[in-house]
C-alpha cells in the first residue's frame, strides 16, 4: 500500500470517528433538552416558541394555541379591505409550507394553520399509561374525597384544583384513557391509593385487551368495582352502603301464590353491586265443586326505575336455565326490563306446589342504582294459556275448564281481557336506600 493510500485511510478513519463523537453529544444535547422541556413547559402557559422548543427535544406536549376559526376561502370578499384576501391567502400557504418542511425535516408532527378548523388533540406524554374505566375512577375519587370533606364539590373540577392539576389536563387525561406519571402521582397522594397496584392499573393485562374488553367480560383486577372498594377500605371512615326496602305489595290471594324479592338484609358498599334472592310459594286451591286447580308455569318480571341508569349484570337462568326443586327457571337478557319463566317439571296434573328459592346463589344482581332506585317484581300467570294451568277433575268436567277459570277470576276477567289473558298474582316493590357511618 503506498504513502497515498496510507493518508486516505487515516483520513477517513479520522472523519469517522469525529462524526461518532458528534453523534454521542448530540444525542445527550437532546436528552437534556427533552428533560428541560418536560420540567420547563406549562401546557396551559405555553407560547408557541416553548411549544417548537419542546417538540425539537422530542417531548410531546400540548398545543398552546386555541381551536382557530374556520378558515375563509382564498377568494371570498373581505369587509375591510378586498386586496387583504390575498395576504390572506398567502399567509396561510406559507405557513402550511412551513409546517410541511418541519414536518419532512424531523419527527415531529405538522403544526396546524392557525386559519384551519384542524382539531388540536393533546398530545400524549411518552410515560403515559392507559387507566381502564378511567372516567369512573375519576368519579369515584372524587366522590370518597368529597364525602371526606377533602373537596368542596363532588366533581372533576375540584379534585383537578386540590390535586395541583390543571384542569384541562385531568380532562384531557380522562378523555383519553392517558394519564401520565405526573398525573398519577397527584391523584395517588391525594387520594391515597397505590398507583403500582392492579386495582388501579393490572399490568398482567394487556393495553389492547383494557382497550377493547366490555365491562361485563373483563377479566382484570383494575375494574372501578375493585377501585371502589380499596378506596372505601382506605377511608373506612367514610363508609357508605346501601340496603333495600320493601315499600309495598299486594296479592290477589296470598294463600294461593305470594312472592319476596329480597337483600336478605346485607348493607351493601357503595359501588359494589347488590343481589336480590327471590323467594316464591305457589299453593293449589279447591273449587266448592271439589275440583283442585293449579298453575304449572308462572312468569317472574322485574323492572328497574332509576334516574342513574341502574340495571342488571349477572342474573340466574340465562343463558342456561336453572333447576330450581321440580321446576325449571329461564331468563331472558334484558337488562332493566327482565323476565322469567318457572315452570313446572311432570305431566298433568303436577302443579307448582310448595316454596321455590333461589337460595344458593341471587336472582339477579342491580348495578349502578343511587339512593331511591326501585325495583318492581311481579308473578303472573295467563289464563288463555292453557299450559299455564292444570285442573285434577273428571272426565264431565274437562270440556269446562274454561268456564271454571273464568267464574274463578271473574273479579280479574276485564284486567285479563286487556292484557290478552295476563292477570298479576302477587306484586312487591322495593326501594334502595343510602346509609353513612
């Protein structure tokens, strides 16, 4: 190798290695930039020197600036002077350009004409983390500080000031689902939860299934019921529950059939949802002619009154029916407005005789109720259905049954008759009530 080849080699090594070094400086220029930015940038103070300042250090933050106006054709007539379309016109395509070169140039994302209708969402920090069921979480930390005293209103808006948040930032947190380690931080000390722990976010779940899993199937610990609960257990002192009530109840005949919807009397906490059993006795009857009349199937309806959206989550016999002594109990899946079917297992004359309960696992179990949410339960019957009942009488006596059930209900033959063959046997309603310790 001669003397020139020597010399390029060096040079180039030389080149190489000096190009290393820049490299290395300038990649901790930039991480001490970034770290400046995060600590320096107010989002809600920002100009939109400190905002391209920010964004050249790689820190995403929000945009400082309003959501603009629309903006105006290039042609459309101006009030105060025609000829400043075009600088109007022209301002915005250079600031367009602008935004594109920047954009083409580094990482960073287009910045938005101020003349545009461009919709400025917050950008979200590098640390930020995804809370499932967020907004309810928010609510209840809202509600336990506020029952404590810790804030004046129960709502987003105090806790964001107590909390040393900015108000839109909390917001556009929860919107989101995003909330940074600055964020959690606040809300953990104020709240005196552990952030790190799974009933506030379950790090064994993936983000793509917190993202997409409805409530109902969710199989993570970080659900607001999980939430609710540690933080009641924090603030004991506070403790609310929830007990219901019987308000009323009417039966055609209680001897014959009479029914109870019930908490078994258990105080429930705040958020945690509450089961009802249903207890149901059904009793046959004799005719002075000395004929016994039953019923083999009856229907089980509950209906849910609530402002706050209360409904049903879990419940028995759906989708797969349930065994209940000698009779079967199918459900159906609405969620304010349920019903069931028991019916009677055997041949004729085998009637529902005797007290049938759910005894070893709830009827149904409301979600979402508030202090004065009632719940209606009825049991009826259809006379028009001649499944419904069963008479043990002789052969003369078969082609009347009809005429039997009619003189039998007659007090009850016009409600019937409207409601297509439906007659109520027994109706309860209860009430939830809310209780402070």
């Amino acid at each position: 190798m001669d003397a020139a080849a020597i010399d390029e080699a060096a040079a180039l090594s030389a080149a190489a290695s000096a190009f290393g070094s820049g490299v290395a400086e300038r990649t901790q220029q930039r991480q001490d930039s970034q770290q400046d930015a995060e600590q320096a940038f107010d989002p809600n103070h920002g100009t939109l020197l400190s905002w391209w300042s920010a964004q050249s250090a790689g820190c995403s933050v929000p945009y400082p600036w309003p959501s603009p106006a629309p903006r105006e054709p290039f042609d459309a007539p101006r009030k105060a002077n025609r000829g400043d379309t075009k600088s109007y016109g022209l301002r915005n395509a250079l600031w367009d350009d602008i935004g594109r070169n920047w954009t083409r140039n580094s990482n960073v994302p287009a910045l938005p004409s101020p003349g545009r209708a461009d919709s400025l969402s917050v950008l979200t920090m590098p640390n930020a983390r995804y809370i499932y069921q967020a907004q309810e979480k928010i609510a209840v930390i809202y509600t336990v500080l506020f029952r404590a005293q810790i804030l004046t209103k129960p709502d987003m808006k105090a806790l964001a000031t107590k909390a040393g948040i900015p108000y839109s930032t909390l917001k556009s947190a929860v919107q989101s689902h995003r909330f940074s380690s600055v964020v959690e931080d606040a809300l953990a000390k104020i709240a005196q939860f552990d952030r790190e722990q799974p009933y506030w976010v379950d790090e064994a779940i993936p983000e793509a299934t917190r993202r997409s899993a409805p409530p109902d199937r969710y199989a993570g610990r970080d659900t607001v019921e999980q939430f609710r609960h540690r933080l009641n257990a924090e603030w004991h002192g506070n403790s609310v529950s929830f007990r219901a009530s019987q308000r009323g109840y009417a039966a055609l005949d209680p001897h014959m059939t009479r029914h109870e919807l019930s908490d078994l009397g258990q105080a429930t906490s705040d958020g945690v949802a509450i089961p009802f059993f249903l207890t149901a006795h059904f009793e046959p009857f004799f005719h002075p002619s000395g004929i016994m009349f039953g019923f083999r199937k009856a229907s089980v309806t509950v209906e849910i009154d609530c402002t706050n959206g209360a409904h049903v989550g879990d419940r028995l016999g759906y989708p797969v029916p349930a065994q209940i002594r000698d009779a079967l109990l199918s459900g159906d899946g609405l969620s304010r407005q349920l019903c069931w079917v028991i019916e009677r297992h055997g041949l004729e004359p085998a009637v529902l005789q005797g007290e049938y309960s759910t005894v070893d696992e709830p009827l149904l179990a409301v979600r979402d109720y508030q202090s004065g949410t009632a719940i209606i339960s009825c049991i009826e019957v259809n006379l028009f259905d001649r499944a419904s009942y069963a008479t043990d009488a002789g052969p003369e006596l078969c082609g009347n049954k009809q005429a039997l059930i009619e003189q039998i209900f007659s007090s009850e033959l016009a409600e019937a008759r409207s409601r297509h063959g439906w007659i109520m046997l027994s109706r309860q309603e209860m009430v939830i009530a809310r209780y402070e310790r």
